[in-house]
C-alpha cells in the first residue's frame, strides 16, 4: 500500500497532481456540505495519540463528506494509557481491517512504524518532530489559491520568498513546508532564535536568519509559528514578552516585507506572542482562515488518492 507520510517521499509532481486533486473539492466544499460517494463502505480510522482541533476534525469532516465510515481513537482514552505498545496497537488497528488510518503521535517516525505493520494505507496527521505533510500541501493550496485570485500564480512558486518564523526545531509543519515549498520553486527563509533551529538545516538549502526584520525585507509570504514550548527540554526559552519584541508579526514589521505580503499561521494560534491579532485579522493580507478551509479539501483529496488503489482505481497519477 502506498502511504502518505512525509513530503520527502513525495516527487513534484505528485504533490501537484494532490493540489490539483484537492481543487473538485474546495469548488464542491464552497456550493454545500455535499457528501460524495466515492468512499462508501469504507472505514477511516483517525488514531490521535497528540491533541488536535483543525486536523483532527478536518479528517473527520474529509472522510465523511466523500461518504466513509470514520472512527475516532483518542489516545487519552484508549489501552495506550494501560501500557499498550504502538506495535500492539497498530496490529490492533489493522485486525479491524481499517481501509485507510490517519495518525497523530508524539514520537518522530511512529507513522513510519505503524504504516509498516498494517495493509491499509497511512497518513501521516504530524509525527513528533518529523512531518505534517498534509498541513505543507494544504498551506501550499491555500497560497495558489490566493495568489491565483490576485492573478499573480504562474506555474508554481518560483520567484516567491517564504519567511517561515518561529520554533522551528520542534516544528514538523516547518520541515514538511520547506520541503513542499522548496519543490514547487520557493525560496525559503528559516528565522528563529539561534536555540530553536534545528542543526545543519542550510543543507536542506534554507536561508537561515536570527534578525525577522532582516528576514522579511522583500518577502512575499510570512508563516508565522509558535513556540511548542511542550516540547523544549533545556533549551533558552525567551519570555513571552521577549519573544514578541524581538519575532512577533506586529503591522509595523510586516511593512518590512513586500507591499501585499500574504500572512499565514497552521495554528494554533498564540495571539501577542508570535503574532498580533491586528495581523492575524487583516482581511486583505492574512489566508489564515483560508488554510484551514483549505485543510477539507485537501485531506479528502488525500484520503480520495490513498484509496483509490483498494478501489481498482490509478491512485498517484503518472507514478502509477
Ligand atoms: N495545524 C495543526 O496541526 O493544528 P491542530 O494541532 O489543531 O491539528
């Protein structure tokens, strides 16, 4: 079975065939909460051993709206907390004969485990450290959306500088981003304090900055993160205050990038830390919202896709 686990295992064009994939359903999504099909009889297991609000409901709404069965499994209530291991629980999972899984884990590479353990297919919702790769695909949606709209898209998004700003050694929706960015022509901006970024990310072809006003002179996006202090363990972790001073989106600082610099956020969102809500809320400027409208579409598109193979169906486009 073919899984969806990171953007590093994804070529170009695949992650554009999932794009344009996605497109049926943000026009379907927009004219009425209609449910399709294409999915019927089959059951979605979303296994979430992390909190989540957008991800996990998004799933949930994808897979009903194209007419699955889906069942949630939280991890706060399941045999986990009864010392159950990730191995038993994956072979678990898969004697329900699940058609597809989704799952959400702590621990970088516990998709990777599952996904060899079980029939079905899995998608990665964010794993540890690692990746979040249906977040970068529905961001890079949402962003050729907007672009679209201005008229500004070409084919993909060579010319474009994308500031990526926050925690960036915790964040998986960083690493998926800057991949999917990169592959569709993207220059990649990192900013963080020097402690939060990552070690030997310029090898992955990163520009990396400490100072944000440096960062975002002539940017064409910001994506802004937060601070996953959750997972700091001994790291300098800047007050609240001080973070805000010297990396948090305000009005005045996002005059530094380009004039119609576009502001985005995968959330959740720490309002005054890492972003101002007179940012976060500009109409014309930040998709926020729009990336989680995004976030539908694109994980029924994905759903759609990963199926399609237990459907006698040709599932990834030219790679099939
Ligand atoms: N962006 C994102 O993954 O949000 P949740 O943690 O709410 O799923």
């Amino acid at each position: 079975h073919r899984d969806l686990i990171g953007i590093g295992h994804l070529e170009r064009h695949e992650i554009l065939f999932l794009l344009d994939e996605a497109e049926q359903w943000v026009t379907l999504n927009r004219q009425a909460t209609k449910h399709e099909n294409l999915l019927s009889g089959m059951t979605v297991i979303n296994a979430f051993f992390e909190n989540s609000t957008r991800t996990l409901l998004s799933f949930e709404i994808a897979g009903k709206r194209l007419g699955a069965d889906v069942v949630n499994m939280h991890a706060a209530q399941s045999s986990v907390k009864k010392g159950e291991t990730l191995i038993d629980t994956a072979i678990t999972l898969n004697a329900m004969r699940a058609d597809a899984i989704v799952i959400r884990h702590g621990s970088s590479g516990a998709t990777q485990l599952i996904a060899d353990k079980v029939d079905c297919p899995v998608l990665n919702a964010g794993d540890g450290q690692h990746e979040h790769p249906t977040q970068a695909l529905l961001d890079a949606l949402a962003l050729r959306h907007s672009l679209r709209e201005r008229g500004e898209m070409a084919e993909d998004f060579t010319g474009l500088t994308i500031v990526i700003c926050g925690d960036i050694l915790h964040s998986r929706v960083a690493r998926s981003n800057l991949l999917c960015l990169q592959a569709l022509g993207a220059t990649v901006r990192l900013c963080a304090p020097p402690a939060l970024v990552p070690m030997g990310i310029e090898a992955m072809g990163a520009e990396v900055f400490h100072d944000f006003d440096a960062a975002l002179a002539g940017a064409d996006v910001a994506m802004m993160l937060r601070l996953q202090t959750e997972r700091m363990s001994g790291q300098f972790i800047p007050s609240a205050r001080e973070y805000h001073h010297l990396y948090g989106l305000t009005k005045k600082r996002l005059g530094k990038a380009a004039k119609t610099a576009l502001v985005m956020h995968p959330g959740p969102m720490n309002r005054g830390v890492e972003i101002d809500s007179e940012v976060a809320d500009m109409i014309d400027r930040s998709i926020i919202t729009r990336q989680v409208e995004m976030g539908v579409a694109m994980r029924m598109a994905a759903l759609d896709i990963l199926t399609r193979r237990a459907r006698g169906v040709n599932g990834w486009g030219e790679a099939e």
